[in-house]
C-alpha cells in the first residue's frame, strides 16, 4: 500500500515526558520551541500531523462547529476543499469534534480524518468551511488507510507526525513511522502519569518494539541534543 514517508517529530525531557507544564518558565520554553521549528523546516515536509486532542487545546481557537442539518444525506466519500493546496494540516478527528476559524493553519490546508459514523450536520459544516475530509473506517480510524489516502488523493509523500504520544504510539505499533527526530531537552521531569513521546493504548494488540538506527546525533544550542533515526523496517 502506497502512503507518505512518516517522520515522527517530538522533544522529550531525558525521562521521555512530552507536557511541558512543569518544565519552569516562558523564556526556556521559548527557546526550546525555537528550536523545535527550526528542526522542523529542515525536513521540508508536505505537511504535519496531530490528533484531536492536541489541535483543540493550540490550534483551534476553543470554536465550536456550527451544525446544520443539511437538506439531504451526505455520501461517505472524500472531499476536497482546495485542490491547489501544496502543504496540508491532518487533523485525526475519528468523531468530528473540532472546530475551525478558517480552512488552513498557518497556511497549511486542513484535512480531516474521520470515521463513517460522524454526522451529516458535522460533514456539511466541513464543506460550508471548504475543509478537505476523508473516511478511514465505520466506527474508528484505520491509520493505513487514512495514510495511503494522503498519498492517493492529495499526492502526499512526505510528511511530520507531531501527536500526543498514544497517536504516536498507534502510529508507531501499525509500523508507519519511518524515521524518529527527536530534541532531546536538558530536563528532568519525574512526574508521574504524564504522557511520554510514544504510549501504545491498552485496548491494541502490541506489536514488537521497533528496533532503531541512529543517523544523526547534533548538539544544538541551549544543551539540546538533536537526535535522529531511521526504524528498521521488519
């Protein structure tokens, strides 16, 4: 099955902790993110991925989605909101529970992941915004599926995966990351319970660890250490 190149794109504390709540103030933070983008750019990707979660609490502005009951059933097929689009932000969105201001991020165009079983009122509210969707499965999203859709309809080949770690992690378990960027930041967290880079979700059947090659190991400035790998494929 054809789909993009996946590069998994995180920063870490040494312990693998990925909120940075605890981690002081604004001005390291602010570094940090610096460097987190600049990292980011020298891929020159097609676009990111994040999931529900993460996009409504930086992304979407706390908007609701406008719901209107659509004057007639709307067909569980793709749509496509801006066939010139070159960059795409893909939104894993299984319920469609997200709001948007616009049809893009940062200039990004937003593509939908979602389930069959969202409602038509939320799917008209996707075309009303011109935001691309595609279907990935009844009930919960397929990430192969949706991945070689990305590549079959909006001609994707290469792109960064910026998720919580259980996105990660069911990106990580289906084997669809290809290689690992990962800022590696002077900070120790300790605190228990918080999200680490990759975190695979009790109710999958886990997979074998993917076993990794280091291609890149670059200390950057702030004691930052950029680390890079390839996943060595089964």
């Amino acid at each position: 099955m054809d789909r993009p190149y996946i590069i998994c794109h995180m920063a870490c504390s040494i312990d693998g902790k990925i909120i940075f709540d605890n981690w002081g103030g604004d001005i390291p933070k602010e570094k940090y993110s610096e460097l987190y983008n600049m990292c980011h750019d020298a891929y020159n990707t097609q676009g990111w991925i994040l999931g529900r979660v993460s996009l409504e609490k930086d992304f979407s502005e706390g908007i609701k989605p406008e719901l209107i009951k659509p004057s007639a059933p709307i067909k569980r097929e793709p749509f496509v909101g801006n066939r010139q689009a070159q960059t795409f932000a893909v939104a894993i969105d299984t319920r469609g529970k997200l709001g948007w201001p616009g049809n893009e991020i940062g200039g990004d165009h937003l593509i939908a992941v979602l389930a069959e079983q969202v409602s038509d009122e939320y799917l008209a509210y996707l075309q009303r915004k011109s935001i691309s969707y595609i279907f990935a499965g009844v009930n919960e999203v397929d990430l192969k599926l949706a991945m070689a859709q990305l590549t079959e309809i909006f001609s994707i080949r290469k792109i960064m995966l910026e998720g919580g770690g259980c996105l990660n992690g069911s990106f990580l378990n289906d084997g669809l990351i290809d290689e690992i960027s990962l800022l590696l930041l002077p900070i120790a967290d300790g605190m228990p319970k918080t999200q680490t880079v990759f975190e695979v979700s009790p109710s999958l059947r886990k997979n074998p660890a993917a076993q990794l090659q280091l291609i890149k190991a670059e200390q950057l400035d702030n004691d930052v250490l950029w680390l890079k790998y390839k996943i060595n494929s089964a």
